[in-house]
C-alpha cells in the first residue's frame, strides 16, 4: 500500500514544534510499520495485538503527558498528535493507550497515594502491566450515577459488590480502577487481578473494536486492602475528571481515522478508472473528497485550539465534549463516505475503510454517548439540565 | 569509545519530487525531510557499540542548511549524544560536503566514523571515500556486519555470492549497510532529552566547487499501454509484439 499522506490544507504544521513534529513522525512510523501490516488480520480474528504493549511503554506512548514515574510529560498538542497517529492505525489501538494513560494512570496519579503511585505508575508507563477503568454498568451508562455496584468497608478492608461491563482491556488487565458507592458516594478502588471475588467475561460478538478486548468485570464479596482506595477522588467529578482527559485523546483520534480514510478515498479516486477516466474526475466523487477535507480541517482547528485551552489550565468539560461529539460525528460520516466512494471495495479488509467506519460506531458511543454530548452542550447553552 | 555519524538530510523517499524553476534543484515547496535512510544504520551502529561499551559518546554531524537541525534533534532523540550542523545553504558537490566535514572532523580524535553507504538523493557513494582519503584513514563501505576487537574493527560485506570479512586498525571509516542492524525509533523520553543535548553550529570552510550539475529532469512518463486484442485470437499477436516491438522475448 501506498505511504499515508496527512492533510494539512490550513498549514497547522507551522504551529507545531519541532518536538511536537518528531513525536507525530515517531508514532506515524511505528503505526505504519508494526500496526497496520497486522491489524486488519487482528480485526478478523477479533484479537488484539499485545505483541506491541512493550514496545508502547519503550517509546513513552503509555501516560505520555503525565509528569514522573518514567513519563514523558509531554504538552497536550503533542499528546493529542500521539492519539491522533494511533487513531489512524486503528481505534482499538487507541482506545488501549487512552485507558492505560487517561483512566488508569490519569487516577492514580491525580487522586491516588504516594504508594499506589510508586507502585504502579512507573509499571503502566513500561506496559509490564496493564489497567482497566470500571464504570459503566449494565444498567447504568449514560447514568452513571445511579450505579449499584458498592463498597462496604469491614475492618482494615473493602468489600465489593457488583458488576460492570463494556470494560476496554478487562480481561488482560492486572489492576482495574473500579468507582464503586460507599456510604452513598461514589469512590474509586484499586483491585488486582486475583483478588478472590474478583472474575471477569471476554464480551464477545462486537462488529467493532474487534482489535481491542471488551469485557465484563465481576466483584463478589470481593475482599480489597483500604490502602487501595483513591482517597483524593470523592464523588461523581472523580471519573468524570477521568472521562475528560480520555475525551480530549478520543477528538484527536478521530481525526486520525478521517485522514486515514480520506486519504484511501483520495488515492482511490484517482487510480480508479470508469468511464474512461479517474473517478475522481467526476463531480459527485468530488463533492465527497471536498467534504472531507472540509470537514478535516475544522476538526484539526477544534483539536488545536482545545490543546492549548488544556495547557492554559482553561479548558473546560464542555469544550471537550464539544471537540469529542463533533470530530467524532464526522470522522464516521467520513468513513462512510470514503466506504461509499470505495464502491465493493470498501466493504473488503484490502483497504481500512471499512474497519474504520465500524470502529467509529463504538468512538461514537462510547465516553459519553453523541446525544449526552449533545445534552451537555445544550445544558451549557440553556442552563437548564435536560438529563435530569 | 568516540564515534562519529555522519548524516544527510534528504526529501522524504515518498515525496512527489517537482523540479525547480532553474532546472538543477528540486523545488523544497512541501518536501517532507529525513534522515537518510543508511544514515540511520550508521546511527544505531554507533549507538549499540557505546550501549555494549557502557561509555563513549555519539556525535552526529550534518553538512546542510540551518533546518536541518531537526534532522540532527531527531538522531538525539534516538539517542546520539550531541550533534553539529555545518552550515552550507546551497547544495555543495561531494567533494565540498567532504571537504566541510573533514574540517571537523580532523580535530576531534574519534575512533570511529561512520556514513550510511550513499545518501538516497544524490546516491553518489562518494563522500565517506574523500573524507577518508583527506583523512588518511582505512575506508570499508556497504558493510552488513561490524565487531570491535579493541584497537581493530572486523567487518563483513556481501560480495557476489558470498561474503567478504575485513580487518583494519582504528580509526576507520565505514559505510553502513541495510541489514547491519535494526534502526530503533526515537522515544519520547530521547525526544524530550533532546532538548538539552549540545548541538554546535558551525560556519562550512569555503572549498572551490569541482562538479556542476547543469540539469535535473523527472524520468519520462509511463507510455500508455496497449491492449492488442482479445481472447485466443491476440495471442500470436502478443507474442509477435514481445518478439519484434519489445524485444523481451
């Protein structure tokens, strides 16, 4: 396959750094040569490839923008560019190194304590071990503060009850962030894989994500040390302060998958011949291509306004959720159009469209739904909460 | 152990390369730069023999325009130790480029000095081969292997069908090879150190130029293709065609 082209119509390289440039061509690198030879093989077998967690920890991928314990402390453009190039490669992919570094490492770094930092920290950094975030319930998603999932505290330990599900990475993770109600509020634990009372179910069956794993956890009377409580994160803001880095990253991948996308389309359209000539001769292609690039283009100029907001210590929740519901919303409607202009080609594994329209579906769910977003921005607008 | 890589920085190999309007450069409009590919072999050759050592320093140097400091920020972030840019804006024929690096070069006593084999614009295989002449030093290129053995290096290269293995006393100078090793990407953690690593830049030393490239063209277009009938009927024609028209058969 041809070498991937990034589209940069606005000549938002010429703000980059020639740090924030090196760090983009490292992971452009890495993705082009050790992810994408493999991933749609990965896809089809609905497997993810761990074979590279190592090779994350050794180039900083994992907490990169987190100071100490072996990370890299990176500013937020450079972070977002490092989402956006694992993105191109494949949302899975990305969806791995966001929970590692903005639901696990986030957490512990920001509400946990000096000991649960030294001693996980500098390991999640490394990828020798790996982290889930449990919040989402069956019966509670886009309401996560009805949870039923608890905590009661007995002695010199935590007891837990519950279960959660749609958990990216739970069955390969060593520690889980599980937020859980004690006494009423909700709480965030540390529990470790072999904890008796704590099991976990591959989710199977999904048409996306398939590169990544998603799972059940299950807490039965499952008995934790009280020194594995977050003891700085009280209440419902403590995971959705999580959410909100993991949002951010989720506005950068986004426009990985639509460069990824509006690039085939690009090259598609061009070495394509009916007619007589090029597809891309013809208007109809055009508009696509147009539209894309359009679209693109706007999305980079959210992501690169909103890094700077985070770095200013500014940017608020909303801001995000904007970026997240926007870039999202259009990176798949880009992969559906580049699906479409792909004609039978596009519903093939030759070409990453496909695997990428169906990934999206789940960006698109999943760290608040559209429609929460949706609300969120409506209820920054009006005042008026829509969702209570 | 002080070693020095020398390295170019050349467009990108996936850039669309237009001609300039003088007809003898490419138009840097949009051209993407990297490290030349066979530099990067001499690069991590450099870094695994200070690795295996546990001491010694690598230096990179580069013969180019002021931006090519991000080429030489980039090797620091792999890992090399400090880096010195001399500054040329104009293209420099080989020999200048030798002349310019030997200028350096001379005072710095390293034990070592390694080039990738040729650099992948020009592909001229020339420099390393005038500065080691400049130098009076042993000059092996297109080596695929590389073992220090105190004050000697042995090397390999592949010869037609076989393999050849050299021995020349330290200092040398050594023209690296595809498949001397595995080239590493730079971490985050070397990205961000690069920052603080030294890179000095100095001013190239004004040698005459003998070579002069009088023109630069893209190699024609494909010709169309041509198709010459259909089904059992066109293939004595076919063959006719590979035969008499495109003589490859």
């Amino acid at each position: 396959m041809e070498r991937f082209e990034s589209l940069d119509f606005y000549r938002i390289d010429d703000l980059l750094t020639e740090e924030q440039k090196m760090v983009r061509q490292m992971v452009r690198e890495f993705v082009d040569e050790q992810v994408l030879p493999d991933i749609e093989q990965h896809f089809m077998d609905g497997t993810f490839p761990s074979e590279i967690v190592p090779t994350l920890g050794d180039l900083g991928l994992l907490g990169a923008n987190l100071e100490g314990y072996e990370c890299a402390g990176l500013d937020s453009l450079a972070y977002g560019l490092i989402m956006q190039e694992l993105e191109r490669g494949d949302s899975g992919l990305r969806s791995f190194v966001s929970v590692q570094s903005g639901l696990v490492m986030y957490p512990i770094h920001r509400f946990g304590s000096q000991d649960q930092k030294n001693r996980f920290l500098p390991q999640l950094a490394k990828g020798s071990i790996i982290g889930c975030f449990g919040l989402t319930e069956p019966d509670y998603g886009s309401d996560p503060s009805g949870m039923i999932t608890n905590a009661v505290a007995d002695g010199d330990s935590y007891i837990l009850n519950g279960n959660k599900m749609w958990i990216t990475n739970g069955c390969v993770a060593d520690v889980a962030v599980v937020w859980a109600k004690l006494d009423g509020r909700i709480r965030g634990f540390l529990v470790e894989k072999g904890t008796p009372g704590y099991s976990t179910t591959l989710q199977e069956g999904k048409f996306s994500l398939r590169a990544s794993v998603t799972s059940e956890l299950h807490f039965q009377d499952c008995r934790i040390p009280k020194a594995n409580i977050l003891a700085d994160a009280d209440g419902l803001g403590g995971p959705l302060s999580c959410l909100t880095q993991a949002r951010y990253g989720i506005a950068w991948g986004a426009i990985g998958s639509a460069m990824a996308c509006f690039d085939c389309a690009k090259k598609y359209a061009l070495s394509r011949i009916q007619f007589g000539k090029p597809i891309g001769s013809f208007q109809l292609v055009q508009a696509k291509l147009a539209e894309m690039a359009s679209e693109i283009t706007k999305g980079q100029l959210l992501a690169l306004r909103l890094s700077q907001l985070k770095d200013a210590g500014t940017m608020t929740a909303q801001q995000v959720s904007l970026s997240k519901r926007n870039n999202v919303y259009w990176a798949l409607e880009i992969a559906r159009s580049a699906r479409d202009l792909l004609g039978a080609s596009g519903v093939t594994h030759e070409y990453p469209v496909g695997r990428h329209m169906l990934n999206l579906e789940s960006v698109k769910t999943y760290e608040g739904t559209h429609d929460i977003h949706t609300l969120i921005l409506g209820h920054e607008i009006t005042g008026i909460p829509a969702y209570k | 152990m002080k070693i020095a890589v020398c390295l170019k920085r050349v467009p990108d190999t996936a850039t669309r390369v237009r001609i300039g309007g003088d007809g003898k450069s490419i138009d840097p409009a949009d051209v993407q730069y990297i490290i030349s590919p066979y530099d990067e072999f001499a690069l991590e050759e450099a870094l695994l023999i200070r690795e295996k050592a546990g001491e010694g320093e690598v230096t990179v140097i580069t013969v180019g325009p002021e931006a090519a400091s991000k080429e030489v920020r980039t090797a620091l972030g792999i890992g090399a130790d400090a880096g010195v840019i001399i500054q040329a804006e104009v293209a420099l024929d080989p020999r200048q480029i030798a002349c310019a690096l030997v200028g350096v070069l001379k005072d710095r006593g390293d034990d070592l000095i390694l080039f990738g084999r040729q650099s992948v614009d020009s592909q001229g295989a020339q420099v390393a081969a005038l500065v080691a002449r400049e130098m009076s030093l042993p000059f092996v290129n297109d080596i695929i292997s590389l073992e220090i053995d105190g004050a000697k290096v042995r090397v390999g290269r592949d010869t037609d069908g076989g393999r050849e293995v050299i021995e020349c006393p330290l200092p040398a100078i050594l023209g690296c090879d595809k498949g001397l090793n595995d080239p590493r990407y730079p971490s985050l953690k070397g990205i961000m150190a690069a920052r603080k690593k030294p890179v000095e830049t100095v001013e190239a030393q004004p040698v005459e130029a003998s070579l002069e490239t009088i023109e630069l063209s893209l190699p024609p277009a494909r010709p169309e293709g041509k198709i010459v009938g259909e089904g059992p009927d066109a293939v004595s024609e076919l063959v006719r065609l590979l035969r008499e028209e495109a003589k490859v058969i």
